[in-house]
C-alpha cells in the first residue's frame, strides 16, 4: 500500500513536467506533419531538360560545380542564374552522369555553364555555350568535360 501512495506522490509531484512532455509528444508531431504537408503542395516541379556530363573519373574524388545562365554576360557578372549543379565524382564512377534541369523555358535554343571544381577557388572555372540537342566540350585544369542538354519529354 505504502509503494502506491509513493508512485502517486512522485506523480503528483511531477504532474505538470509529465503533461508538458505528453503534449510535446502529441501536438509537436502533429505539427511538423501539417507543417510538411502545407510545403509541399506549394512546391511543385516541372523537369524541363534532361542534362548528361562526361568527366573522367580521377584517382581522388573531387567536386563539380556547373551553374546555368541564359547569355555570356549573365555567366561572366554571375547573376541571374537558372540553377546550378554540384555532384561528387568518385573513383569508381562511371565517366557519365546524368541529371535533370527543373522549371526553366523550354524555348531556350541553349545555356551558358560556369563550371568549376572548388566554389572556394573562383580562379578555376570555365564558361561553356551549349546549345540545347549539341554536345559541348571543354577542358578545366587538364580534365575534359562534356555536356549534353536536351528537351525532356517525360
């Protein structure tokens, strides 16, 4: 008799730290998922151009960093970027990979890619043209590069 009395003590005694924990565990959950839930019907996706790249694998893994542009001039000054790439190259990997553009005009006849190695080393870097449907080459740091976009069509 006397251990129930003292459950009911420590209970009572710590009654508002348990109702606070029981409400985190209930209410802080439902939250997140409304939270969630409301973001992700604002964001929606449209995949506009399928985009391969061919690189050679090193001995060392390394980064590559490619950003869009629309013209020459919004490449060089660095703004108003269409989006922008970053992928790990493995030694093992294969010399292609592969990935999608998102939510940009399908009428583009072609982009500007500022490629680079290191986003910390802004010397580094090259700017390509590459014309939607056209392979496009190039060398940065005695590695070769090439680029494909095309139109996707789901």
């Amino acid at each position: 008799m006397e251990e129930l009395s003292a459950e009911r003590s420590w209970l009572h005694k710590n009654r508002r730290q348990v109702a606070v924990v029981a409400i985190m565990l209930i209410v802080f959950p439902s939250f997140i998922v409304i939270y969630n839930l409301s973001n992700d019907s604002d964001t929606q996706y449209e995949l506009s151009y399928s985009l391969t790249v061919w690189i050679l694998p090193l001995e060392d893994e390394f980064t590559v960093h490619l950003v869009f542009y629309s013209s020459q001039q919004n490449a060089e000054k660095q703004v108003n970027r269409l989006q922008g790439i970053q992928f790990e190259v493995q030694p093992s990997d294969d010399e292609e990979h592969s990935f999608f553009l998102i939510n940009l005009p399908e009428d583009l006849p072609g982009f500007w890619v500022r490629i680079g190695f290191d986003v910390h080393d802004v010397q580094s870097f090259v700017t390509l043209k590459v014309d939607v449907g056209q392979k496009a080459a190039t060398s940065l740091l005695g590695r070769e590069i090439s680029i494909l976009t095309q139109p996707y069509h789901g």
